[in-house]
C-alpha cells in the first residue's frame, strides 16, 4: 500500500456520464485519486467499472462529465460554451499518460517480450533502440522476467504473459496505471504471481485504479476501495471501512457473493 500519497488529486472525474445507445452505463460519477495512491474498484458485473477505465484511458468516448488528469482536461476541450473531441494527436499524446493492462495480454504472438515491451518506446516515444532496449529489460526484470527476454509469448505461461503487459505498460512510464481484471484469464495456481507484482509495484508508490474480483488482495494493496453499483460510486472509504465498517445492505449482499 503507498505512503507517498499527496492531498491534490492526480485524477479528478466529475459528473461523468456515457450510454450505449438507450443503455445509460455511467450515470455521474465522482471520483479522486492522489497521486501514490491505490484505489481498488468492486462491484457486480454491468455495474460499470471496465467502462469507467476506458474512458480514463480514452477507448471509449463519454458523453457528459469531466475528466482531468495531471491538471490537464481529458479527451474533450470546451470552446465557446460547446464541448469537442480533440483531434488525434492530442487524444494519443494523453493516452499516453496512463497505461491499461487488460484482462487479456494482448501480447503480439510475432515479437519476444523484450520485442512487446519495447515496441512503444520505439514506436511512439522514439527512444533509440539501444535506449528502449535498456529500459524493456530493466521492468522485465522488475516483474521477474529478466531470463525469458526472447521468449515469446506462446512459450510463456499466462502469469508470465500478464507480467510481460505490466512491464510494457510500465516502461511508457505513464502518470497513472489501470487495471482491469488482470487475474481473470488465469488459472488459479498463476493468479498469485501477477497479484504479488501489483502488490510490489503499488509498493514503490505508482498511482493505481484497479478493477478487480480479488476481495482479499484488494483489502492488502489499497488505500481505498470504490463500490460501484448500476453505473455509480455507492461507497468510498479505506478498506477497513468497506469491509469491516458498518456496510449498506448492497454493498454487504456483494462482499458476501464475492467470498462466497
């Protein structure tokens, strides 16, 4: 859990809104997140936590609302009392400013790991090769991968695949790192070994939103926990508070089907 947290909120959400089609998913969320701090995002399937990450990292567009990151409005500027989406450019430059880890690797099967997680830097940070080269290895090795560099992904176990996307991730060194489900694809003997690396890179003070059904490792790596529910923040607080504090009856009818 991270100690470097500040008082100024690295990731402000207002009012946010997004629909697909007739489907209201997001319905107004607020949300702040410091920068050092790890918030862990639970609740029932629909209730619209993967959808509030990819607006956060620009997948998806939204209709009404707010997101500033870093003091800097997020894939929308307002003129003259209207409200337009930024061209290209702009949209990948903050895109950049976070990295999103999928509940799938999304690995390229063609490149070794060193490959995938040096494909960025060179791609769209421009470092020279021996540079990103330089970096990929030091975050494989961060994630205990140094000895699988030219392995590709089909000769990596799902585990080390996701480990390999939390390196790529971080070497882009974004301002914030989402999370979506990263254990969900794995079969339960590999889910320890990608969950002790969120717990350690949470540990050196990288800012967090994680969406997750892992009710103990939530308690273990956050500074908060957000409850969500039919596409808004029902409750906010420390863990303590949501999982052993006095509880609404939905949040308690959730906890007791996640342990369940």
């Amino acid at each position: 859990m991270s100690q470097t947290a500040t008082d100024q909120p690295l990731l402000r959400i207002r009012g946010l809104t997004k629909n697909f089609g007739t489907v209201d998913v997001l319905k107004g969320i607020d949300l702040d997140i410091r920068s050092g701090e790890v918030v862990s995002i639970i609740g029932s399937s629909g209730s619209g936590k993967t959808t509030l990450l990819r607006c956060v990292n620009l997948l998806e567009e939204f209709q009404g609302g707010e997101i500033v990151l870093d003091g800097e409005s997020i894939g929308y500027a307002s003129r003259n009392g209207s409200r337009r989406r930024l061209g290209d450019r702009d949209l990948s430059r903050q895109r950049s400013m976070t990295g999103m880890v999928f509940q799938s690797f999304n690995l390229f099967p063609h490149l070794s790991a060193i490959g995938n997680v040096m494909l960025g830097l060179l791609k769209v940070r421009k470092l020279p090769r021996d540079q990103a080269r330089q970096i990929a290895q030091s975050w494989l090795d961060r994630v205990g991968l140094g000895g699988r560099l030219d392995h590709y992904p089909s000769q990596l176990s799902g585990g080390q695949q996701q480990r390999v996307a939390i390196a790529r991730a971080l070497a882009m060194d974004p301002k914030l790192l989402l999370l979506d489900e990263v254990t969900s694809a794995l079969d339960p003997e590999l889910v320890g070994e990608v969950l002790n690396t969120v717990k350690s890179i949470a540990q050196d003070g990288t800012t967090l939103l994680i969406v997750t059904h892992e009710m103990r490792f939530a308690r273990d790596v956050s500074d908060r926990i957000v409850f969500m529910e039919r596409g808004l923040v029902a409750e906010d607080g420390p863990p303590s508070l949501i999982f052993d504090g006095r509880r609404s009856q939905r949040l308690n009818d959730f906890l007791g089907t996640a342990r369940a």
